[in-house]
C-alpha cells in the first residue's frame, strides 16, 4: 500500500492517526467506553463503578506474545464454564439450545 502512496498522503495519514487514532486496540477502546456507560447506568446503586478498560483485553504488545491453545485446552474451558452455569442455575429448565430460525425470502 505504501507503494501507491505519496509523501504527502502518508503524512496526512499520521496527521489523522494522532488526531482520530485507528486499529485494533481503538476499537476496543470505543466499546469499553460503551460497556462501562450501560454497565453504570443499570448497576446497583452505590455498587461498583466501572472504567472501559474493565471490558477491554489485556491485548498482548506483539503477535509473539499470541500463544495457541491446543482443542483439549478450548474443550476443558467450554466445559467448565457449562459446569458453572449449571451449578449456578443458569442453564435451569433449558432442553438444550436451539439454533435460531433462519427464514429465506423467495426471490422467484
């Protein structure tokens, strides 16, 4: 991409990102600040008050740090938190989820 562009565009580009920042972890930050919002406005009175980053991941500083999860890591991770909900009474009276419904328009 840095082939198409000239000096003149790449340094508006930087101009940009200082003012209205892009990538990832911007994004990220946006819906911190959406969650902390609702979370604030429907927590108990008095209650705990939450900051964005209270929702955001604790994003690694490079994809070295990324490491993979082996299928029995993910499997043991989707079952305890099945056990949790069960015993917590979250999963109470449900037969079992069910995909959603999905209608499609006749376009004949």
């Amino acid at each position: 991409m840095l082939r198409c562009l000239t000096s003149r565009q790449v340094s508006e580009l930087i101009a940009y990102n200082s003012l209205e920042p892009i990538g990832y972890w911007t994004e990220w930050a946006r819906t911190g600040q959406v969650c902390s919002v609702l979370a604030n406005i429907h927590g108990k009175k008095g209650g705990r008050t939450f900051e964005p980053k209270d929702f955001m991941p604790d994003l690694p500083a490079s994809d070295e740090e990324v490491k993979e999860q082996s299928l029995a890591q993910m499997k043991s991770a989707v079952l305890s938190i099945a056990a949790w909900a069960k015993k917590a009474g979250r999963l109470k009276g449900q037969k079992g989820i069910r995909p959603p419904v999905v209608r499609r328009r006749d376009d004949g």
